[in-house]
C-alpha cells in the first residue's frame, strides 16, 4: 500500500470530456495542486461521482456521449445527494452561446472556463471554487451545530438557528403581503491575520465588541446573527434595497470607525457586506438568500466594500400602504412615485366610501384599471 498517497490531503478534481488532449491539458495545469481523476463521458463521470465521495470538484464537458454535460449536471443536483447537491462543478465551454451558458447556470453549473484558459486563469478559478464550497459547508456545519439555540455563545448575539427561523419567517410574509426581505452577509476582513495576532482568546472578544456595535446601528425589527468565524448575518424584513443600501454603508462605517486597542496599538478593522434580496434576486427561500448573498461577497477580492445588486435593474415591489407612510415620512419621496397609481387604486374602496359619505365630490375615475 502506498503510504505517500493514503496521506494525501490534497483536494481530488474529476475532469469529464471525450477529448484525450482537454484531459491531458488539465491535468498538465492543475496536477501540481491537485489529484486529478479522468473519464471520458457523462456517465461514466457520474458513476465515479458516486463511487468516490472524496472528490471535491467537477471540470466538465457539454458535449460527450453517452451522457453530455447538461445531462450530468441535472442528474446530480436532482440526485438528492447533499454532497453532490453542493458539489463545485466548472463547465469546460467551447463556443455556446449566452443561451446555452445561462441553461448550465439554472442546472446549477458554478463557473466556466474554455479550453484555451491559461493555466494560471484555471488554477485561479478551481482554488475560488473550492473555498467558497469550503466557507458554505462550514456555515451549514456551524447552523447544525446551533441547532435549537437561539444565542451565539461567542458574540451574545442571534445564532445560525435564529437567523433561520427569523429569515424564514419574513420570507412567508413579503410572499404573503407582496413586499421583501433584504439580507446583509457582513464579514471581517483579513480575520485570519486579525486572530493570529491577537490569538483566540482575544480574537473572540473583539468579535463580542463589534457584534454590540452592530446590534446598537440596526432597527428593532432586524436581526443580527453571528455565523461562523468572522461572518454576520443581518435580517431586515420589509426593506428594499435603497434602504438596505443605507443600512450596509452604516454598518460598514461603523466597523471601519471603531477603536479597537491592542497591546497600546490602536487595530484597524474593516468590513466586507453583500446584500441579497427577495424579491431583485427572486430567491424565496433561506437556502437561496444565503448562497446569493456569499457568491455576491465572494465574486471580488475587495475589502472595506459593500456588495449590491444592480439597482437600476431592480424592479421594486408596491409597498403596503403602511410602509408607503414609512418611507414617505424618511423623505423617501422618489421611491414612491412610481407606486403612487398603485398604491391609490388600493386605497380605491376607502376613497370611494369617504367621497360618499363626506361629499367630496371627488372625481376617482382615473382610478379604475385600464
């Protein structure tokens, strides 16, 4: 028995194409760092998936036979394997079109590279992708682990099973009440050389220090959780993403701006934030929200930076007539223009009723639906 390889902790890549030269290509820029494994169509790419737990991510094909990429990829997202499910699969694309490349993505395809990606490109995009399948098993390990506690020891603030449950809940309510829930995955910058210097013990308290800071710049409806090392997570139920905006630069400030003294020597902390939301990502369930919101924190390697969707292509939901009164008392006037026909033509039975029974005389046809 080889002893060398059976102490092998390097992460294990299967690479799926017909072409005898992409395989060797592949193989050639990434085996340095990485245990590389080959078949040469979808199926037998698939038995391998199932017969070898350990591997950790998947380069694949579009075109093979027996069984082509799109094939394999829906096979095993559909699996109702959770390690399959959550498994990083690259597509090896040639020249398909934006049509094709979008079918990868809703089949669950994480990233693409084409047959002529250099190696130092490939190596790049395999390394990304395995930690942020790394950051996301950690979150799900931390969650279990917090299972029916509503209070992170660590910070004194939410935990990963409040945050569920509490995110849960305001996605029934924006689905029930046509509004939206933003979510704030806020993460301390260089936390690995932070604790290194501060050591353990330290680390955890300044991480205590920051979550009080966080909590005292949020409404009362929000709530804070801690997740897993240096990430938070922030629940605003009914809070579009102007506002959300507002909230994220706030808290981003605020971390940049603590006082955090060390040994006499004042610390500089800074904060990445990336912002889902409801109803701009589409994403109505917890599982969805959190995977938008760390692919938005991860997609560049900035820090001090808050991570929004594109807002001009937001397509903002009516407010309810409660949260039109919100806004337009924060002075949230243009945010409300583009709703004021709908929010009246709400309000139409309650008009309709006053200028009956006060004689108003009011002319409420331009009311009715065209």
């Amino acid at each position: 028995m080889n002893e060398s390889s059976e102490l092998s902790t390097r992460p294990k890549l299967l690479v799926v194409d017909d072409s005898r030269i992409v395989r060797a290509t592949v193989k050639k820029h990434l085996s340095e760092h990485f245990d590389i494994l080959e078949e040469a169509d979808g199926e037998a790419g698939w038995k391998r998936l199932l017969a070898d737990p350990t591997i950790n991510l998947m380069i694949s094909d579009l075109t093979m036979p027996e069984l082509d990429g799109l094939g394999l990829l829906a096979r095993i997202r559909s699996s109702g394997d959770e390690r399959l499910h959550h498994l990083p699969i690259i597509i090896i694309s040639g020249e398909e079109d934006e049509a094709t490349k979008l079918r990868c993505v809703e089949c669950g395809a994480n990233d693409f590279i084409t047959k002529s990606t250099d190696r130092t490109e490939m190596l790049a995009r395999v390394k990304a992708n395995l930690e942020l399948a790394t950051t996301r098993r950690e979150l799900a390990q931390s969650r279990a682990v917090q299972a029916q506690t509503t209070t992170d020891e660590l910070t004194g603030v939410g935990s990963s099973y409040l945050l569920d449950l509490q995110l849960d809940q305001a996605l029934a309510f924006a689905l029930r009440h046509n509004s939206e829930v933003s979510l704030m995955l806020l993460e301390v910058n260089h936390f690995q050389v932070l604790s290194d210097k501060l050591g353990e013990k330290m680390y955890g308290q300044m991480l205590g220090l920051l979550a009080k800071l966080l909590e005292g710049k949020l409404r009362k409806e929000d709530t804070l959780a801690h997740l897993a090392g240096p990430m938070f997570a922030i629940v605003s139920p009914s809070t579009p993403l102007t506002e959300a905006r507002i909230v994220a630069e706030r808290l981003r400030n605020s971390v940049a701006n603590a006082r955090i003294n060390f040994r006499g020597q004042q610390l500089r902390v800074t904060a990445s934030i990336a912002v889902a939301n409801s109803w701009h990502d589409d994403a109505q369930s917890t599982e969805r929200m959190m995977m938008i919101a760390q692919d938005r924190l991860y997609a560049a390697p900035m820090e001090n930076q808050v991570f929004m969707p594109e807002v001009n292509a937001a397509i903002s939901p009516t407010p309810l007539i409660a949260e039109a009164l919100v806004m337009l008392h924060k002075g949230m006037d243009e945010e409300l223009r583009p709703h004021l026909m709908a929010l009246l033509r709400n309000l139409q039975p309650l008009l309709a009723l006053a200028n009956q029974d006060l004689a108003l005389g009011w002319d409420l046809s331009e009311l009715d639906p065209e």
